[in-house]
C-alpha cells in the first residue's frame, strides 16, 4: 500500500556524505543501528523482557507490559474477525489521550492495518473530509467524541468502536490515596439513538471480551503504517505516509540520542494524535521498555503531582506548556528532583524562560525539530553542548541544509534561507496527492530532500537556527522582520507572560509589527505594563524597524492541542481589522 512520492527527479547519482557537526555528542555512533522491524515487534520484546513491570500508568491503575500486549492482541483479533480489517486498510483512530489510544493504535498495526490519528479538536467536517481521503471504514472512537463521527457512522463508515476514559480508571478500593481524578475523566457517557443502517457500534470492553486472537503478523520495517495528517493551514490537510521504519528510525533514534533507558518514566501529556506526543509520548517509551505515565489533558497542577507521585524523569513538551507549568505559586515547593530531562520543540523557548529553568531548578531544556512529515525527530541539540534557541545540529543519518528558496542553491553558513533535510525518518510522501509531492521534495547531490518551509541558517559549528516560518514574514516599508526574535525578546519583559507576534496593515509601512501580550498575574494596571511602556521598552532593545507600533492585551492566547501558540489565528483576525495610521 505505500505509495512512492513524485517528485519528478530521478537519484540517478551516488548520494552525498552525509555531514555532521564537529561537536557530535561524545561516545556516539555515527549511524544509530534502528531495528528492521515493526512497531508491533517492540511491545512482544518488553512484554518477553519485563511481563509484570508497568508499561502504562493511568491514576493509579497500572497496566504491565504482558496485560498491554494481551489487549492488543485481542483488539487486533476483533479487527481483523469482526470488522474486516484487512492488511493495508486504514482506521481512523479518535480520542483523547487514554490507556485505549495506546491499545488501539498497536492493535491496528498488529492488525497490518494503517493508524489514522484524528485530533480530537475536530468537528464532524473535518473528520468527514480524513475519512473519506483515507478511506477509512473503521473507526475507534471516546464515547464523549461520538456525537461528532455519529454523522458518518454507516455505508461509509460501517464500524465503529467506542470507550470511555473512566473504563481503564482504579476501582474505588485501589484509588484512595492515588492522584486525584478529573471529573471530566470518571464521566460516562450514554450513547443515544439507534445504530445507523449498514453500521455496528460496540463497546471497548466487548470487543475486549470477545477474547478473539489475530492472524500471524507479518508486517515490516518498509510496511505502511500511520497516516498523519497536517493541520491544513493551506486548503484540506494532507496524510502524511509513514512506514514502520519512518517512525522507528525517529523514536529509536532520540533514545539513543538522549541516553534513555528501559528505567525511565515518561509524563506522556503532549495529545498523541501529535507527533511530539506520538513518538516522545507512546513509540519511545515503548520500545525502551519503559513506563508511561498518563495524563489526558494539560492540567498544571496535576502534572506536578503525577511528576512527583510517580518520580517522572523524562517529559517532552512544548515551551507554552512549561512557561505555563513552572508559572504556578507553589511550584518552589514542589519536588521535581527526580526530573532528568526536559525538552521538546514546536517553538523556541524564550532565553529568560530558559534561564529561570536553569537558575531555580537546575533543569536545562534541550532543544529539538521535527515535523509531521519528520516522525518528529530530525535535528536535536546534543545534551553536552546546547544551545539557547536552537535547534540543534543534524541526528543520525540526516542531511540537513540550508538553501535559497529560489534558486535552491545551497547557501553557506550565517545565511538566512529554507531548512532542508534528507533521512530515514522523513514520511515517503503525501497520500494521493502527487502534486504535494512535486513541491515537497527535491533532489540534490542524489539525495531525496524535503522542504520544511522554515527560514534559519546554520553556523559554522554545524547549528541550526530557525526565525521563522517562510510565510509569517513583516515586510514593514520593505524591511523584514521576524516574528518569532521579536516575540523572543517580549518574554524577557518582566511584566509579561506570553506574546505573540503579528502583521498589522498599516496606511503609510504597508505593514507594521503588533504585540498580541498576556500579563501576568498582577501585573495589570501596573505602571510599566502599560502599551507604550513596553514600546519603549523594546525601543531600547531592537533597531527601530522591529519595535511593535501595536500593543493588544488580551487573557490568553489561542493554542493549539499540543500547546503551540497559534499565530494564525491572531493574524487571520488582525487581516479584518482596520488598517493602522501611523
């Protein structure tokens, strides 16, 4: 079923070396030996390995390896035996995080089948339009989310699986004096109405019972597995094709990067729809052996208490989530000590975040990139030697580069152009859509490159930097400005809590640059939190043409299910509003 991508460039020449840079983490490999097996293959290895150690822990209900791996067999039988689900075919997997996104992802790949991760955020259209460009005809689905798939339920979409978060929670007798429980999560929810014609809606815990076993699995390294669709910030999002050995050749990767072990306990929080989520939250825990420490929705408070209740070491998260986490009154007083590494990506963490991190906790963030079209994990900061607002140097076997996004020619270290990257990693194309492809990819020195549409430069250590997106430029009577060191900059204020950067259309620039700024706590109304304070402020900080002319306070900003600020959106708002006169 995998499809090869058209990029209308024939790898006709021997490739390229592959470079790296001359402060590559000591003691590791230049190539990371990645597994020529499936996904599926790690949990029958950890289930052998460790049967009674905890894979997941979801609030004090812990599930070990032999009982995790016994589920996904029998949901694997269920699908392949009472829905038809045969290699290849694709299923539309949609939920929050839970014990059952786990379960029901590796039964689908037991199943030979192809993942479908659905952001719970999305609405009946949304889902319509994934479905039928997949091609799904099973879904599994939280009871709470069904209400939107019930729309589809049928001909096109004939079965239908649904579970409720509360399912997999301790029994009141093993859940006193666990961690406290969301309301939200004990909820269960009544599905009303009759069953569509041509459709079969069951509950998880009966496909459960039902105590079918699946085929043999043959799946491999090179078998298509997952399709991840983009946010689709430009027309309809586009599946992106991973195999098997896409997301392993990432997952394994950043643990050998990282120097994990099958000891760690990882807080998974970030949605596993997402790739951060997915690989840093599910795959890499996983294959390690490791324990997975479950929290369904972004709560500050809860994540501390799970941090420390359950000695978390490893937590991957975007810097939205942490300036939030570590802005809480009492967290001086909590004991974080058992955390050993923090990192993650999306955006960059501001310099005085980042410094607060290291000054009262001792915790450094090491810094990555990756996209849905990487498996995330692409370019990393070493963890020896980091730096601020990077985003690392090139991991194992990939080739990244810099290039002008005209020409396409290769620019050298210090310039500013498009981030290119060849690797194992990188997803073998959009589905069905050649056209995507053509202008995704391109050749050079024989090699298979994608175009990530970032903007950054390289130095001459072999660093990455990035400034923006190549769409999200100011261009402010013909000067460029970049949103992203602007923003940077905002979080050194002390009175502010998050910003984000934006155009406004303005009579006289063209365009001129707005602060859209969160406070914080306290902070409003103060003398040197007032709109020209921080003008002036930056006045004194940036050339003149980067200074915000705009500032607009609001409560919060809008993120999106992983934590990311969502620039779009503000910017989307700000193109139907008057213009600015100055």
């Amino acid at each position: 079923m995998t499809q090869s991508p058209t990029s209308g460039a024939s790898l006709s020449r021997a490739p390229a070396p592959v470079r790296r840079s001359p402060f590559w983490p000591p003691g590791l490999p230049a190539e990371a030996s990645i597994p020529r097996t499936s996904l599926v293959y790690n949990i029958e290895v950890a289930a052998h390995r460790y049967p009674d150690k905890t894979a997941i822990q979801y609030f004090g209900s812990a599930i070990s390896y032999a009982a995790l791996l016994g589920q996904i067999e029998r949901m694997a039988g269920y699908l392949q035996r009472k829905c038809g689900v045969a290699p290849g075919d694709r299923v539309l997997l949609y939920s929050q995080n839970c014990p059952q996104f786990i379960i029901a992802y590796y039964a689908i790949l037991r199943a030979e089948a192809v993942v479908v991760p659905a952001n719970p955020m999305w609405l009946t259209a949304e889902l319509e339009h994934v479905a039928a460009d997949s091609g799904a005809r099973v879904a599994f689905a939280a009871a709470e989310l069904y209400e939107r798939l019930a729309p589809l339920h049928g001909d096109a979409l004939p079965h239908v699986v649904v579970h409720d978060y509360a399912d997999m929670l301790p029994g009141e007798a093993k859940s006193n004096g666990g961690p406290a429980v969301p309301a939200w999560l004990r909820a269960r929810t009544p599905l009303a109405g009759q069953v569509p014609a041509g459709g079969t809606l069951v509950r998880w815990q009966d496909a459960d019972a039902a105590g079918l076993m699946p085929l043999p699995h043959a799946a491999g390294y090179d078998t298509l597995c997952m399709l991840a669709y983009t946010s689709g910030t430009t027309g309809h999002p586009k599946g992106c094709m991973h195999t098997h050995g896409t997301l392993m050749s990432a997952a394994v990767g950043s643990q050998i990067w990282r120097g994990n072990t099958p000891d760690a306990v990882f807080l998974s929080v970030a949605p596993m729809f997402h790739l951060l989520g997915m690989q840093n939250g599910i795959h890499a825990p996983l294959y390690l052996g490791a324990t997975i420490v479950l929290l369904p929705r972004w709560d500050r408070v809860l994540a501390a208490d799970l941090i420390e209740r359950y000695r978390v070491s490893n937590w991957g998260a975007a810097p939205a989530m942490l300036v939030d986490f570590f802005s809480q009154p009492d967290i001086l007083e909590r004991d974080l000590s058992c955390l050993a590494f923090l990192g993650g990506g999306g955006a960059a963490m501001p310099d005085a975040v980042a410094n607060m991190l290291q000054e009262r906790f001792g915790l450094g963030y090491i810094e990555a990139y990756g996209m849905t079209e990487t498996a995330a994990f692409l370019l990393s900061n070493p963890r020896h030697r980091p730096k601020r607002e990077c985003l690392g140097i090139a991991t194992f076997g990939v080739d990244a580069r810099v290039i002008d996004p005209q020409s396409r020619v290769e620019l050298p270290p210090g310039e500013l152009g498009e981030i290119i990257a060849s690797g194992a990693q990188v997803m073998r194309g959009y589905w069905r859509n050649p056209e995507a492809d053509a202008e995704s990819f391109i050749e050079l020195d024989g090699k298979r490159f994608l175009r990530t549409g970032d903007l950054g430069f390289v130095d001459n250590d072999g660093y990455f930097f990035m400034r923006d997106r190549l769409k999200r430029m100011i261009n402010a009577s013909g000067f460029k400005i970049w949103p992203a060191e602007v923003e940077n900059l905002l979080y050194g204020h002390p009175a502010i809590h998050e910003a984000c950067v934006i155009a406004a259309r303005d009579e006289r620039r063209g365009e001129t640059v707005k602060a859209v700024i969160v406070l914080k706590p306290g902070m409003q109304g103060r003398a040197e939190a007032g709109a020209e304070q921080i003008i002036q402020w930056c006045r004194e900080r940036l050339a003149a043409y980067k200074v915000p002319r705009v500032v607009e306070f609001v409560q919060a900003l809008p993120k999106s299910a992983t934590g990311k600020i969502q620039w779009r959106a503000l910017q989307e708002a700000q193109s139907d509003a008057p213009r600015q006169g100055t």
